[in-house]
C-alpha cells in the first residue's frame, strides 16, 4: 500500500495581526485528504519575504 504525504509551512498573511506579526500554518496532505492548522508560532517582518518567490529568509 503507497501512500503518499506532503507537508507545507506557510505564512497566513491574510490573518496578520495590527503588531505586524503573521502566523504561520502548516497543512499535511495524505492520499489527497488536507488538513491544516497553527503551529502557534509568529513570522515578525512579513516584508521580509522574498517577492518572486514568496518565501521567507532569515538572516
């Protein structure tokens, strides 16, 4: 039996909070089934993505 998972962070820009901060979610996908939640964890600077690619960087 194949099953096949994928897991994808991502930055929620939509919910970001009047402190500049964004939350950051994760959805897990098994067999085409998604799911996704809050890691309860904060991006600070949503200008800190990366425009083309929209990815978050880190100094």
């Amino acid at each position: 039996m194949n099953t096949k998972l994928s897991i994808l962070f991502y930055i929620k820009r939509a919910k970001t909070t009047s402190q500049g901060k964004s939350p950051i979610y994760l959805r897990v996908t098994v067999d085409s089934k998604r799911t996704e939640f809050s890691i309860k964890r904060f991006k600070w600077d949503t200008k800190s993505l990366l425009k083309p690619f929209s990815r978050a960087f880190t100094n």
